[in-house]
C-alpha cells in the first residue's frame, strides 16, 4: 500500500495517485519488497534541502530522499520525500513530461527500501538500470539524459 501526500504548496497535483502507486508497488517487487507499505510525500525544494541537509548533512538540492523506518508490521516500512521542484525543472531542461519524472523519483527511493545503492559507480549503473527496467514494466520511457544535474 502507497499513501501519497501532496505537500508541495502552490502547486496542483500534476501525476495521478494511482500511478505514483503503481511506481512504487512494482519497483518494491522488483527489489523482492512486494507488498510493503510506503509514504510518498510531495514537497517543494527548500523542504526537500532542508531534510538533505538536517539528515543527510548535506545543504545541496536533491530529488528524492528516502527513510527506511525499518518495520514490516504496523504502518510504512519507508517514506520518501520527493522535490516537485526538481523534477519540473529538469523534465523542463530534457523536454519530458515532469509526472514520469516524478515516478522516477519513485522508483529509485522504492528501490533504495529495497536495498539498492547509487554511490558507487556499479552500484549506481545497477540501479540506473533498475530504474529502466521498472519504467519500462509501466510504459514510461523517459527522454535521454543524466539522472539527475551532476551525473555523469
């Protein structure tokens, strides 16, 4: 189950619920976490910098964050925080549509509960295509180009 919150103020939802569950219910399959409870909460980006930089002590933008809470019995085994921000802007910059981005940023906070890492070099190509493989299994096809600004 996905409980979606959108949180970003001044902006309307611009991706439907039930694809933002869809993302995240296969991506958790895809790394053997089916069924699992997760948060999704739509935020701005000083939000989204804020929590980067109170949790992960580090002030720069970002695009998703993602809480393992640790449990699988009563409530979200995680919750992700996800910068709508981020994700017009770059949709803007590459010529996409910023609600698949958003269920980019789905998928790979879903894939992080479920174990994956983008730290290091392979362990980033191995979820690159995670992400590819799960978005392809929902029928978005994301136009070429970094992951995110900084990528290589």
């Amino acid at each position: 189950m996905t409980e979606v919150v959108w949180a970003a103020e001044g902006l309307e939802p611009f991706v439907e619920e039930a694809d933002v569950a869809r993302a995240a219910a296969a991506a958790l399959a895809f790394g053997g976490r089916a069924g699992v409870e997760v948060g999704v909460i739509f935020v701005r980006e000083p939000e989204l910098t804020a929590l980067h930089a109170d949790h992960l002590d580090d002030p720069t933008a970002t695009d998703v964050i993602t809480f393992d809470l640790g449990s699988e019995g009563d409530g979200p085994v995680g919750e992700l925080y996800i910068s709508v921000d981020r994700a017009l802007e770059v949709a803007r910059a590459r010529g996409g549509r910023a609600a698949d981005e958003l269920l980019l940023y789905v998928v790979h906070g879903c894939l992080h509960l479920a174990g994956h890492d983008d730290h290091e070099a392979d362990a980033r190509a191995a979820m690159r295509a995670a992400e590819r493989e799960v978005l392809a299994q929902l029928g978005v096809r994301l136009v070429d180009g970094p992951h995110e600004f900084g990528d290589a």
